[in-house]
C-alpha cells in the first residue's frame, strides 16, 4: 500500500534532473539507484534549482548494483545539501536478483562509513589492512577507499571464501558467499549455471570484498580483476582516477587488461565530448602512472555511448573487452577518438 513513482532509464540518461525534481513534486520517502546515476545527478543539480526542490522529505537514498564511490556519495550530498537533503540519507547497500535482491544494507540514519585501506597490500596480499589517518594524508598514491555495505538480516549468512572454499577471517579478501531463506533453489532449466551459482548450500556471487569489524565491503568482480605483473588492480579504482581528468564522462570508462606476453597489459577505454582530445592519452597514461605505477599500453578514446551498459546503466566491462579485441573500439595502436560504431550505444 505504498505508492511508487517510475522513471525510465533513457529518461533519466537525457535529463538527470528529472530524479530529484520527481522527488519534490510526489515527496518521496525512499529512492534507489546505482553510483553512476548519483553522478550525473550531482553534475546536472545546478539546473534544477530553478524550483527551488525541497528534498527534506527524502529519507533513504539507496545505492547499489555497482561498486560504490565514496567521492561520488560526497560530491552528491554536497550538491543537495541546500536544498534540505539530510546527510544521513545514503544507504549504501549490496544484493544480486538470485538472492531476491537483497544481501547487505547500511544501518538506517547512520552517516555513509568508509574505510580507506592500503592498497599494496591489497592487490600484493589479498588483506584489507586500515591506514591510520596520518598515513592517509601522507602516502596518498596508496590509499584505496571504499564504502561500507553493512550487515546482511536475520537468518542469513555472509561469508568470505577462499578459491578453494574455505572461509577467510576479518580483513582478507576472497569471494562473498551468501546463504539464507531468500536465495533461489537454481535457475530455470539450467542445471550446469545452477551448479556454478550454488555450492555446498552458498550462493557464490563472484564478487570479490572482505569482512571487517562486521560490516561487508565489496571491491570489485573476479573475472573483471586487472592482473599485471602478479599483482590484482580493481578496475574501478583505475577507473575513478581516470573519470577525475576534465573531458572523460563520469560513469564512461573502463580499464581491463589483455595478454601481453611476458604479461598483462593495460587497456583504458573511455568516453569523451572534447574535440581538441590530442593530448588526452598522455594525461590519462601519466595519471595512472602516478597512482599505481602502472604502464597504460593504450588509451582509446570513444564519443558518447559506444560503451556498452546494462539497462540500469551498469558498466558491461567484459563487453567492452571483446569489442575492443574484436577491432569495434579503436584501431588498435592509435589512441585516438573514433565515432560511436552504430549499435554499440547501449542503453
């Protein structure tokens, strides 16, 4: 008996506005959408103080359905702060379709909690190991921050798993897995997915993250992980770096790796509107250099929409891959801004 409100995607993709403009004219109470949406809302909230929107009524901002950017969460209560939006709104929160959505939400009311971790010996040594404040300031090249997604409910379990199955204490990083009344028994007429999703009673989400002081952070997909030179990178760390470089679109860039030989290379696909784009390449390439260390193999700049996102607007990375690879993003070696391939716009 609680009223609910729709907003098609490609409606909120030509107008970002229209989100919180939807919440002030039905006074809505609780919304959800994923990170790349809290984004272009931040960016277009100039716009809509033309209405002078009231947002006090807004209890709950949900944000799930991909990795979660603390900076992003910031820069969006910085932006409708003035308009009466309560800081503790953002409820950071984790779930899968398999799982009847929901696996792990934020406390309700309490204020966004993020953790900044040390991000060598996360990518050396798998462990999740807190960096002191000083030492934040101080050695920023290794800071990885990420968001907590809270506790998961009653009668449900979340567990972080080894790649043999075993369960990792607090502050290693392995694959969440997920037991509980709300998990489905299989997919339709599928047996061998079925096999793969459920093992031993766990859901298996594929999900990389870790448990620390009870609350779950995820960091990233098994499959998506960039690993060069023995060393695992989240793509989206890479990813939120080089979004912070003017001309790249928020929400419009992927990094993944490719066989290289000796080993992996890296490969940055990401959108732009910029005509003078010449000297974006080196930018992005020195950017990445300077807070990983990593050797970028190439950079390929795309326009707007050739990279491929689900219906919610999630990043389809493997995708992104297989067009790249297959010659249908860039020509390989040049690094410059090629038009959108017709059909690639996906929305």
């Amino acid at each position: 008996r609680i009223p609910a409100v729709f907003i098609p995607t490609i409606e909120f993709v030509k107008h970002p506005g229209v989100w919180m403009e939807t919440v002030h004219k039905y006074r809505a109470t609780i919304t959800f959408a994923p990170n790349f949406a809290f984004e272009l809302a931040a960016k277009r909230s100039p716009k809509i103080s033309r209405i002078q929107p009231d947002l006090s009524c807004l209890r709950v901002l949900g944000c799930g359905a991909e990795p979660i950017n603390p900076k992003t969460m910031e820069n969006f209560l910085a932006a409708f702060a003035p308009w009466g939006l309560k800081s503790n709104a953002i409820l950071p929160c984790y779930g899968m379709a398999e799982a009847t959505l929901a696996i792990a939400f934020n406390h309700l009311h309490r204020p966004m909690k993020k953790l900044v971790i040390d991000r060598r010996a996360y990518e050396e040594k798998n462990i999740a190991s807190p960096m002191h404040p000083e030492e934040e300031t101080v050695d920023l090249k290794n800071r990885f921050e990420l968001v907590s997604c809270g506790k998961t409910f009653p009668e449900h379990e979340v567990m972080i798993q080894d790649q043999k199955g075993r369960p990792l204490p607090e502050g290693r990083v392995g694959e969440i897995v997920f037991r509980g009344p709300s998990v489905t028994p299989g997919y339709f007429r599928n047996s061998e997915a079925t096999r793969q999703l459920l093992k031993s009673g766990w859901l298996h989400t594929g999900d990389l993250g870790f448990i620390l002081d009870g609350d779950l952070y995820v960091s990233g997909r098994q499959k998506d992980l960039v690993i060069i030179n023995g060393r695992n990178y989240p793509p989206q760390a890479i990813e939120w770096v080089v979004e912070e470089i003017a001309g790249i679109r928020k929400g419009s860039v992927v990094a993944f790796s490719v066989n290289g030989g000796s080993t992996e290379k890296l490969i940055i696909i990401a959108e732009t509107a910029r005509a003078d784009h010449a000297e974006l390449p080196g930018i992005i390439s020195e950017q990445v250099r300077s807070a990983f260390g990593l050797a970028v193999h190439q950079v390929v700049l795309v326009g707007r929409g050739s990279i491929p996102k689900t219906s919610s607007g999630k990043l389809q990375r493997r995708r992104t891959k297989a067009l790249f690879e297959g010659g249908l993003l860039g020509c390989k070696g040049s690094g410059l801004t090629v038009p959108a391939a017709e059909g690639l716009a996906l929305r």
